[in-house]
C-alpha cells in the first residue's frame, strides 16, 4: 500500500472482508506470511493489530537475514 494511504483503515476492512467470507465458507483460520526485513516492520504489526499471533519465522527463507514471518489467527 502506498505510504499516503497508509493508517486510513482500507487494509483492515479488507483483512476483516476476507475473515468474514471465510467463516463464511466454513473456514476456521488465517495464514498470512510477509518477510522479516527492516522495511516490513509497519507489515507485521499491521497483522499484530489484527489480533495475528506469530506462528511461525523461518530464518533465511528468502535469502540471508531474510526471514519470512507466519501469522495466524483463529477465527471464532
């Protein structure tokens, strides 16, 4: 998402669409994985607002000191 839009709420109205068509669906949880780089920091606290548990950190995934960080969350 483009720095200008950020913080006006449209990534957790989609995030919240999403949720809602997947219980829908009879769905029971959400995977969401992004990198550990510096520059994703905003990325990974986004999906911690959004109640997402860290599941997951593989390190190096994607290269050296790249890690890729797994989110979760269960859906009630």
């Amino acid at each position: 998402m483009h720095p200008d839009t950020q913080g006006a709420g449209l990534g957790r109205r989609l995030l919240q669409e999403c949720e809602r068509r997947i219980r829908a669906l009879g769905g029971t949880g959400v995977y969401a994985e992004t990198s550990g780089k510096a520059q994703y920091v905003s990325t990974r606290r986004f999906y911690e607002r959004c109640d997402y548990a860290t599941g997951a950190v593989f390190a190096d995934f994607y290269g050296p000191g790249d890690d890729k960080y797994v989110f979760v969350k269960k859906l009630g």
